[in-house]
C-alpha cells in the first residue's frame, strides 16, 4: 500500500521503522535494538520487522483495515508455532487515525516463491508432501450435515438464482445445479479447516524445501467438510495469466505431492472415511472452486472476472484418487 494512506505521523518508512520499535518494546517490554520494512508488503498493511535487544525479532504490522484474530487462533490450536501468534496493540492514537497495529511472532523461512525458480521438481515435489503433511492436522469434530445445510447449500443457491440474472454465470448454471443435487454427499466427510488463500507468500519454506509456515489466515472460515479449501493446491502448482489458467512445469509433481502427504499422514480412522468417500471429495474441492469465483459475503455475492474466465478450466480438474495416471485436467 502507499505511504499517502497513511496519516502524517507514519507516513514514510522512517517513521513506520521507528514506530515498530517503540510499540514492540512496549507490547514486550524489551528493547528494540533495529527494524526493516519486509521485502513483501500487502495491499492493506505495512509490515515491519524488529529486532530486540534479547536476540529475538517480531514482526509489527500497521493496518488501515480490520483484522479478524480468531482463523489465527483455530489454525494455531491445531498446527501451533507454524502459525503465527498475532495479537492487537493498545495505541489510541494510532487508532484514532484509523490504524490498527498488531503484533506477530516471526516464522522462519522464506515465501515459496523465493525458492521457486532454483527448484526442480523433486524439491517441489518434497515441498508440496510437506505441506500435505502440515494440513492433515486440520481435521475436526463437528457436525458436517450442520455445515453442509446451513452453510453450503445455501450458498450454492444464492450462485445458481445469480446465474438465472447474470449472462456471464449463466454459463456455468448446470454446473451449480449438479453440485447442488452432489452436495449432501459431503456430510459423510469430516470437518477440516482449510486455508482460503494458500499462495506463494503465504507458505513459508526452508532451505531443505520443509515447511515452516503458513501466515495470513484472516480469510479462513471456520472449518467445512473437506476438500471444499483443497482447490487451493491448484494455484501454487498453476497460475492465472491473462485470464487463463496455467499449469506450471511441476504440476502434477506439486499437486500429486501435496494429496500424497495429506492422505499419508492423515489419522488411521479418518483416512479410511475419505478412501470410501473420493467421489464426494470431487465435489467439496469443485464446491471450492466454485466459492473462490464467486464468493458469498452475506446476501451479496462477488465474482471474480479473472478467475471466472479460468473455470471452465478449472473446472474439470481431478484429484489424484480419481484420476490414476492421467493429468488434472484431462478432457
């Protein structure tokens, strides 16, 4: 974001650098010994790296928009230090300037997106299995049937009476009528907090291609029957340019990998719950899809015009257990 959004009072890098170090001292009570804005900056927030005095660093983020904490804490309770703890600081003056500022634990590592070019497939392929193996902790109790028709079906719905108005849905309306007839078979399956924004920046690698994080959680639901949030392993082993969705040169190495490690480590009895329900994951990871084109914020609905021209496309992606030997998106 720009400095200009800013008020005056932290309107510049300098100023941003300085304010980190004297509210991390204070929400710590530790000195700051120096501080850098990060190399990656976000279209709402400027984030700031600091340094303390006992060798430690934290990160202090300034905020024009609100932050939701509650997906941080769900994700951390179930994945601990690989999600950072986030906390709001109390600043009444920044406040009063319509700044929010929020303080978070550093997680080590760097973006995938870092490593991405001096890869080969092995390595993303280990990257991806290690990814699959953090997420298969994200299973929890609950009631899916409770989700699927509160939840769900509604939203599904609401997609299927836009498509009746919007000639650029209208399209893709038997698509929304077949997962609606789909959709009840998604109570067999088992609750999982999924990550709705799963990209290159927010997933944290080592140098041994091992994950060590995944940051920016604030547009994660509470859970939904699996498979709805596994759409996202499509967009960090393809991309979308110029409107058209793309597989990168690894993709079946990326996404392969990912479900591999994901499957593998998933507990013995809940394993066996998704080996005789592959067809209604099918649908929850087309349902996903669906709900990152054209997303729900009450009772209005946001399509995305880019990824919209991408879903034909995406649209006939397979996952792994269905597929065999034939590449995601066979005809």
């Amino acid at each position: 974001m720009s400095d200009s959004q800013f008020p005056t009072t932290l309107n510049n890098a300098e100023k941003q650098i300085n304010k980190a170090k004297e509210l991390a001292a204070k929400h710590l009570g530790i000195q700051a010994k120096s501080a850098q804005l990060t190399s990656t900056q976000g279209c709402f927030s400027k984030t700031v790296k600091v340094s303390l005095q006992d060798g430690q660093s934290v990160i202090i983020q300034f905020r024009i928009e609100a932050l939701d904490t509650e997906p941080f804490i769900r994700a951390r309770n179930l994945l601990g230090n690989t999600v950072p703890i986030i906390e709001a600081i109390d600043d009444p003056e920044l406040v009063e300037a319509g700044v929010l500022p929020f303080y978070m634990t550093l997680i080590p590592g760097k973006p995938w997106l870092e490593y991405e070019d001096g890869w080969n497939d092995t390595q993303r392929s280990t990257c991806a299995k290690s990814l699959g193996r953090l997420f298969a902790r994200c299973f929890v109790e609950g009631n899916t049937g409770d989700v699927v028709d509160s939840v769900i079906l509604p939203n599904l719905h609401k997609l299927r009476a836009l498509a009746l108005e919007r000639d650029d849905v209208k399209q893709f309306s038997l698509f929304i009528g077949k997962l609606i007839e789909d959709a009840p078979a998604l109570k067999a399956l088992p609750l999982f907090l999924g990550h709705l924004d799963m990209n290159e920046m927010n997933v944290l690698v080592g140098e041994d291609a091992e994950i060590t994080g995944v940051i920016d959680w604030e547009l994660s639901p509470p859970p939904q029957p699996f498979g709805v949030a596994c759409y996202c392993i499509q967009f960090l082993a393809g991309e979308i340019i110029d409107k058209v969705f793309c597989e990168r040169p690894a993709f079946e190495a990326i996404d392969r990998g990912f479900w591999g490690g994901l499957v593998e480590n998933t507990p013995k009895e809940i394993r066996a719950v998704l080996e005789a329900n592959w067809e209604a994951i099918q649908t929850s990871v087309m349902i996903g899809t669906l709900f990152k084109v054209m997303s729900i914020e009450g009772d209005k609905v946001f399509v995305s015009k880019i990824t919209l021209k991408a879903l034909p496309q995406l649209m006939r992606y397979r996952i792994p257990a269905l597929r065999g030997s034939s590449t995601a998106y066979s005809s």
